[in-house]
C-alpha cells in the first residue's frame, strides 16, 4: 500500500506541476502576443513619424526655394534702391547748379538796378 499511496502522490505532484506548467504556458502566451501586439504599434507610430518628417522635409523644401526667390527679390530691389540713391544725388548736384545760376542772376539784377 506504501507504493500505491506514493503513486497517488507522484500523480497529485504531476498533475499540480502539470497546472502550473499550463498557466505558465498560458501567461507566457499571453505576454508573447501583448509584446508582438506592442512592437507592432510601435512599428506602425515609427511608420507614422517617417512619413510625418517627409512631409516636413518637402515643406521645407519648399520654404527654402520661397526664401531664396525672396532673396533674389531683396537684391533686385536693393539694386533698384541704388540706382534711385545715384538719381538723387544727380538731383542734389544739378539742384547745386541751378543755385549757382539763380545767384548770379541775382546779382547781376541787383548790380542793374
């Protein structure tokens, strides 16, 4: 009777480690599919940021061609700029000029009268 009351333990063991064994299967299971759900997710959010930053890419492609148009613009104007302060100074000489000839208008009126 000894054997068959050991027997009856080594079954009840087995049977108990047998329990654990499949709750351990399950939860290993279980955290396997939580952790291919979570590369996953992440898989798809670095797939979002990738597309997100070549929008951002070709946008700022595109803000770098608008601010070297800008550029060119700022030069031809600052050319133009030029050319109008070249203009005045030309104004301001013959301006000097006509002074000149309305002085000795001038005096040449006061020395007849």
């Amino acid at each position: 009777m000894y054997v068959e009351e050991r027997l009856a333990q080594l079954e009840n063991v087995t049977s108990g480690h047998g329990k654990q064994i499949e709750m351990v299967a399950d939860g290993l299971a279980s955290l396997t599919n939580r952790v291919d759900l979570g590369f996953k997710e992440v898989r798809e959010e670095f797939g979002k940021v990738d597309r997100r930053f070549a929008q951002l890419e070709g946008k700022v492609g595109r803000i770098e061609i608008k601010l070297t148009e800008h550029d060119e613009r700022f030069d031809r104007i600052d050319q133009r700029f030029e050319q109008v302060d070249k203009r005045f100074e030309q104004i301001g000489e013959q301006f000097v000029q006509l002074h000149g000839v309305l002085t000795e208008l001038v005096t040449l009126v006061k020395n007849k009268l």
